[in-house]
C-alpha cells in the first residue's frame, strides 16, 4: 500500500481531475437527481434542484459508485442509489442553512434565505422522502438499513452538536463524536452502499465502511483546519466557524498546549466572537503549532482509510478512492 505523500496527489490537486474517469456516470448521476426531484410543482421543482445548480463534489455519490465497482463494472440500479446519496446530503445542508441562519450556500444564496424557512424545511423534507423512497424500491432491505442510518446519524450529529459544541462544554470526546456523526457515519455509509450493491460480503462492506469513516473524519478536521487559513489561499472568509461559536480541533489543542491563563484567555475570546477576539485567536493559532498539528491527525486517518482498502485487487477505482482521500488532506477548499 502506497504511503500518504505530497506525490499521490500532486498531479491531481483538484478533486474535478481526480473524478475524471468517473465522469459518465457523475453525469447520469446528476441526471437522476433532476429526474427523480422533478414533481410538475414549479415551486417545489424550483426549489428542490436549487443546491444541484451550481454542482458540487459528489463525493459521497462518487463513493457508492467506486465501491461497486472494486470487482468490475458497476451493477445495474448503482446510478440511482448514489443520486440518493447525494439528494439526501443535499436535505441536509437545506436543513443546516436554516439551522445556521446562513445566506451564502456554492456561492448562492441558501433556500431558506431566498424561499423562507418554512418552504426551505418542506422542501429539505421531501428530498429525504424521496431518496428514501428511491432506495426502498430497490428491493434489498440492507441497502435501506444503511442508508437510513446514515441519515440518522447526520441528525443526532446536528443535535449533539447544538448541545455541546460551545466552550464551555466541548472537549476533544465530542469534537470526534461531532464530526463522526455530522459527517462521517453517512460517508461511511455511501461506501458501504456501494458494497452491498455489488454484491460484495459483509467483510468487504465492512472494510468499506471503515474506510468511508476515517477518510470522513480527515475530511471533516481538514474543512474545520481551512476555518483558520488565510482566505487568500482557501478563497473563503476565514473565522466564519469561530464567529458561529464552533470549537473545532485546532482551537481544542491549542487550548491543551496553552498555559492556564492563556487558557482562560482565549476561552474568554470564544465566548465572545467578535473581530477583535477572532484575530487574537488567529494570531495564536498560526503561530502554535495547532494548524500543523490538525493536518496530522486527519493524515493518520487517511491511513487507516489506506489500510481498509489493501485487501482489495488493485484497481482503476480503488485509486481513485485514494486519490480521494488523498485529496481530503492536501486541499486548501
């Protein structure tokens, strides 16, 4: 198994490079998406294909597809599970901007700030009724059990994450929890999916599963990182997760490294997020260690998602599972 270097993904630094030769069946994928939202109700049509407009990574749909294919050519009904993938990610991030009160979703306006909340949750609901829906007519019930779960995960985590993500309450314990939940369990979950849809054993969905996880995990601390990035580089405003009250990794070791009155300092920074106390905590970030020390922890867990495909035949697909994962780690958006 080839180490986690700069050189896996030198060559392709951009996620639309690595996903070139799955770009056929992205493109039935995104096909599917508008066929199965399209309900002849302008409003409803209108709204539900909002996020779709401007794309997207489709990694989670990217993921079901890879997974079936590890053995050959992709089974037949595979397009269709991982629109669903994608339509109930796309619920969720509807149901967060409403949550978060956010305006700016792609570089668009969100739903809820340019339809209003309560058409923003009906809309958000319907999406995950239908890719439900989708996956139940499939006919394997395993298939609906995983996916089903993933969506619930993703709920708990928006839940968990309302009840401790604030200062005074977050701990390193459930920052992992958080992110597991939010994020993780539902990438973990598409892989899965793919498995399960080729046919494959349940220890081979099994190491799917954990190779979605991890590789979950190393995207989600990478994305939390970026918060702390120059925007120049990233081209996004930086501190928009400190402004919001979000304690993610960085700010969590930095607070174990610091002195006890540092400690108290930067906690009192947190609790009140205003520009000032943002470039107080950025300067410390940067020049802590905290950033660097982020970045590692997410490559670690790209190489437990490394080792969860080694026993799987070399492959087109499984290396673009690893440039994938790869990617998550040498991004900078």
């Amino acid at each position: 198994m080839r180490p986690l270097t700069e050189n896996n993904v030198e060559k392709k630094h951009d996620i639309k490079d690595i996903l070139l030769p799955l770009l056929p069946q992205l493109d039935k994928v995104d096909q599917e998406i508008a066929s199965m939202l399209k309900t002849g109700i302008p409003l409803l049509d209108q709204c539900a294909v909002h996020l779709f407009i401007k794309g997207g990574k489709k990694i989670r749909a990217a993921y079901v597809l890879l997974a079936s294919g590890l053995y050959g050519g992709m089974p037949g009904g595979i397009i269709e599970i991982a629109a669903s993938t994608e339509i109930v990610h796309a619920a969720t991030l509807v149901h967060d901007d409403i949550i978060d009160q956010s305006i700016l979703r792609r570089g668009d306006l969100t739903m809820s700030k340019k339809w209003g909340h309560k058409i923003a949750v009906l809309v958000g609901d319907y999406m995950y009724t239908k890719a439900l829906d989708t996956v139940v007519k499939d006919g394997n019930p395993d298939l609906f059990s995983v996916i089903v779960a993933g969506t619930n995960d993703m709920v708990k985590g928006e839940l968990y994450q309302l009840q401790y993500s604030g200062i005074q309450v977050i701990n390193r314990e459930h920052y992992m929890n958080l992110i597991e939940l939010k994020t993780a369990r539902f990438m973990a979950a598409c892989a899965k999916l793919g498995g399960i849809k080729a046919g494959l054993s349940a220890e081979e969905c099994g190491r799917l599963f954990e190779f979605g996880l991890n590789s979950g995990l190393a995207f989600q601390i990478v994305d939390d990182t970026l918060d702390f990035i120059d925007d120049k580089i990233t081209g996004k405003d930086s501190g928009n997760d400190f402004r919001d009250g979000k304690v993610t990794l960085p700010f969590l070791h930095l607070l174990e490294i610091s002195t006890a009155v540092k400690r108290d300092e930067l906690i009192a920074c947190a609790a009140n997020p205003v520009d000032e106390n943002w470039a107080i905590v950025k300067k410390e970030l940067r020049e802590s260690g905290s950033i660097e020390y982020s970045i590692q922890c997410a490559k670690k867990y790209i190489e437990k998602a490394f080792e969860s495909l080694e026993r799987f035949p070399e492959s087109e697909y499984k290396n673009i599972l690893m440039d994938i994962a790869g990617f998550f780690v040498h991004r900078n958006y």
